[in-house]
C-alpha cells in the first residue's frame, strides 16, 4: 500500500498566488504608463527637479493602496497620487525658501525696473487714458482731473467749483464709465 502523499500548505500557496497577481495588475494597469507619467508631471510641474523621484514614490503609493483596498482605474488613480506628491514637494520647497549659498558671486541679481515690452504697453496705456480723458465735456474733464488724478476730495471741488457734492460725484462717475467705455472699445 502507498502511503497518501502529503497535502502541499495552503497557507503559503494563496499567498504567492495573491503576490504574483498583484506584480502582474501592477505591471500591466500602473508601470506601462509610467513614459505618461514622466511626460505629464514634466509639463505640469516644471519645478520639480527630480520627476524620477515623484514616479518611485506614487509607485509605492499605489502598491501600498492596492494592498489594502481594490483600484477602479490604475492609471487614474497613479497620475492622481502623482498629482499629490509633486504639489507635497512644492509646498514644502515654498515653505522654506531660503538655501545656504556658498558662493555670492553665482547669485543673480534681480532688476525691479519694468523691461521695454512693460515700459511700452504702460505708456501706450497711459496715452489711451489721456485720450479717453480728453473726449470728455469740459465740466467732466476738469472734475474727474481734480477728484481721480490730483486727488482733491469731493466735498473742495464742490466748493471751489461751486457745485454740490452729489453733482461732483455724478461727474466723476460719468467720466469713469466714459472712460471704461472708451479703453473698452481700443482693446482695453
């Protein structure tokens, strides 16, 4: 008579079935789009230095998810922990801007002046202000002068001008929509 031959453990078999399972879903549902991922957070996240980085970790962060819970859509939910991770690491590079430097001499120094293209679209848009000013009734001109570019309060323009209050304030507002209206139809 032959002896019955020994059952194999079920207890390590489902395991490595399960492992198995698991490395195959994660080959064919997350690292076939990691060339996406790559492409995706270089364009999104420019300021990103290490985009390697940022797939290694969303790579374990959707191993680990998957671990303890089912994934509808693999690569929905890795460009969605991706998303996470890159904005983690901008917060944190915001949270402490400051970097030793070694070196003064490799520091760049900042102009605060307006470049030319700035300097021009600011003059051009000033002499359109002036134009729209200047198609206004001489009453309005001269009120909306005083109260929006010198700054003299309502209630002196009213008494130099020998007006009320309420008409200097309706002269102004006449000369704001005016004007609006003016830039608005030039493209401004």
């Amino acid at each position: 008579m032959s002896q019955p031959s020994p059952k194999p453990s079920l207890s390590v078999a489902p395991c490595a079935l399960l492992a198995e399972e698991n490395a195959r879903w994660f080959e064919q549902e997350v690292y076939t789009h990691g060339g996406q991922l790559r492409s995706y957070l270089r364009g999104s996240f420019p300021s990103v230095r290490d985009v390697d980085d940022v797939i290694q970790e969303s790579y374990l962060r959707v191993w680990k998810a998957k671990a303890t819970d089912s994934i509808l859509s693999a690569k929905a939910f890795l460009f969605q922990v991706a998303r996470n991770v890159a904005t983690d690491i901008i917060r944190r590079a915001q949270a402490s801007p400051i970097q030793g430097v070694t070196d003064l001499g490799v520091l760049s120094v900042l102009d605060s002046k307006p470049d030319a293209a700035e300097s021009a679209c600011t003059r051009e848009e000033i002499a359109l202000l002036a134009d729209a000013i200047d198609t206004l009734p001489r009453r309005c001109r001269e009120i909306f002068i005083l109260r929006k570019l010198i700054r003299v309060p309502q209630k002196e323009i009213a008494a130099t001008l020998g007006l009320s209050e309420q008409t200097v304030q309706v002269q102004v507002l006449r000369g704001m929509k005016r004007c609006e209206h003016y830039l608005a139809r030039r493209g401004l």
